[in-house]
C-alpha cells in the first residue's frame, strides 16, 4: 500500500509515554490525514525519477542552485511520495560522505506541501513508511519553511531547541549551501515543549536536534530538482491512476477508500544510462577512464541535463569522481 493511503487512514491520536509514566499527547500523522485527504493534486514519483532528481540535485555543471530563479511549486497543496532507497542509495553513490538520519529501514517517504500564492515558497511536512508492511506510519516534528527567493537569515542549528527557525548549511560547497539556504527548519511548539521538558542534558541534546535535521534536509535539494523539472514543462511521463473500480469492492468488505493519485516518471531520460566506451583512434594520448557526473547547462532560459555517463580509455588509468561533503554547523 502507498504510504499515501496508509497516511489518510490515521485516526489515532499520537501519545508518548515516559518511563516514569508521564504522557504527552503530541502532533502526528492523524492530525494531517484530513488535510491529504482533502488535497487535489498527489504525485508518486517512479524509480527512475526519484534517481534523475537525485542526480540532478546533486550534478555539476550550472549547478542546480543556478537555476533558482525559473522554479515555481505546481500547486498551493499537493503531495509527493517516492520510494526512500532508491534515493538513499543514489545519494550514497553521488556524496558518500553525506550523513542521513537513521532511516535504514524506511521504505517509502512523502511530503505533504503547502505553497504560496506565488509559488515560491511553501511550508513541507514529512512522512515516512517502515518496510515491514504492519509498521505504522512515522512523522518529522520539523517543519520545514521553503523560499526560493531566499530565506531571511536564520540561526544555528544548535537553537532549534530554543525555538528558532534555523538553517543546514554546507560551507564547503557554495552551490549547494545556496540551496539549502532557501530552506528554513523548525520545531511543533507541542513537540518543542516535549524536548524541552525530556531531554536535558547537552550532548543528547545535540544528538537530537542532528538526528531530526539531518532526516529532513537533504529532501529539499531533490524536490527542488523535481520542481525544476516540472516548471521547465519536462516530458515527464504521467499516469492518473483511478481507484474507483477498486474503491466499490474495498467499500462491500468495509475496507477504507484509496487515495488516486498520478504516477510520475522519467521517460524523456529513458535512454540516458550510465555506458562504458572508448576513445576513437586517435594520435594524442586519450584521457583516463573516468566517470563524468550528470551535470546541468544553462543558457538563459533553458536548462539541459547531461546524463551521468563514463568517458575515457582505460588503459590511461582511473580518476576517482568528485564528491562533495555535507555537514551541519556546530
């Protein structure tokens, strides 16, 4: 079942008990399972787009953060879904170095999207699905605040705790820090007051607040590659999927209604794989067997994807490829 459905079937409030048997009742999935339910436009991204946003996201070239000025959200309420290791494992591929949160055993993820009138900005609340098919769906505390004529300065990580809106940044990679600096991160006053009141001591605090950035942030770079693609009018291949049909026979055995969505995926890139080849002939000493990372090219208005691909003669010896490395501010 898509993560979509599981989402808009929550009813149950979400409770925490404490050891010494305190409870809080907190914001969860039920409390936004009205809202997906009410929402008009709903995206599942196939396999091979979860990869061409990752790698776009991550590419070279003009860099994706070149071509802020052309992305706008499709829609003031929609909702993307995709399936988390296949982004996972491309984003191992691209940046080894990168450091997720603990989601080793998340098998879907989706965002629920709020926009702006203007369709540059919105607010992103995160969902996640377990690979078991029992396991009940999980929820980030942490909201995130997408600008993408950028955000107004923001403060250290280390005062998410104190209720600020703070911002992920990555010193090391001016492209990349330009797109996570349109993006903004902060907690649920309830989930803000749980913290407060359960985790004291300094180092655990620390952990927390990187664990709950650290399984959000690097979602932005992907769905702002995904908005690109879209704005630009890619010919990504949709498919409305109706469950009607299926709703009358879930609806004789008292099984709750499925959402329908539209299913997105990569065709215009169907041919754009990853090959091996090999210099022509020629008198100058060919160039190393070496990877070549998609990349983006820019002219004007008009932005071209490069596919990943291998270049080079082998003979020559092998370039190891550029990664670039995340982390958040102390």
């Amino acid at each position: 079942m898509r993560l979509l459905d599981r989402l808009a079937q929550c009813s149950a409030p979400f409770v925490v008990r404490q050891a010494d048997g305190a409870l809080w009742q907190l914001p969860g999935p039920s409390d936004f399972a009205p809202r997906l339910r009410r929402c008009p436009l709903r995206y599942v991204l196939a396999d091979d787009l979860v990869q061409t946003c990752t790698e776009l996201a991550y590419s070279g070239g003009d860099e994706l953060s070149s071509c802020l000025d052309l992305i706008h959200l499709p829609a003031q309420e929609l909702w993307v879904e995709w399936d988390e290791r296949i982004r996972q494992r491309v984003l191992t591929e691209m940046v080894p170095e990168v450091r997720c949160g603990d989601l080793s055993d998340i098998r879907r993820a989706g965002v629920l999207i709020r926009g702006g009138a203007r369709g540059r900005s919105g607010t992103l609340r995160t969902f996640w699905l377990g690979a078991d098919e029992s396991s009940e769906v999980m929820f980030s505390p942490i909201e995130t605040l997408l600008d993408l004529d950028g955000a107004p300065a923001l403060q250290k990580t280390a005062l998410l705790l104190a209720g600020q809106t703070v911002r992920v940044c990555e010193p090391g990679c001016p492209e990349l820090d330009a797109i996570l600096q349109c993006a903004g991160f902060r907690l649920d006053e309830p989930w803000l007051r749980y913290y407060r009141a359960t985790v004291l001591d300094r180092a655990t605090q620390d952990e927390v607040v990187r664990e709950l950035l650290s399984a959000v942030a690097f979602d932005v770079a992907m769905l702002t590659a995904l908005f690109l693609l879209m704005a630009l009018r890619v010919d990504l291949g949709n498919r409305m999927v109706d469950t009607s049909r299926l709703n009358m026979k879930r609806s004789r055995i008292g099984k709750p209604a499925l959402l329908e969505h539209i299913e997105v995926c990569a065709s215009v890139f169907a041919g754009a794989g990853s090959r091996c080849g090999t210099l022509a002939d020629s008198t100058r000493r060919g160039p190393r067997f070496h990877h070549v990372r998609g990349h983006i090219v820019r002219r004007h208005d008009t932005v071209y994807w490069r596919a990943p691909h291998w270049r080079g003669h082998i003979r020559m010896g092998h370039i190891r490829t550029r990664t670039v490395q995340l982390q958040l501010p102390a």
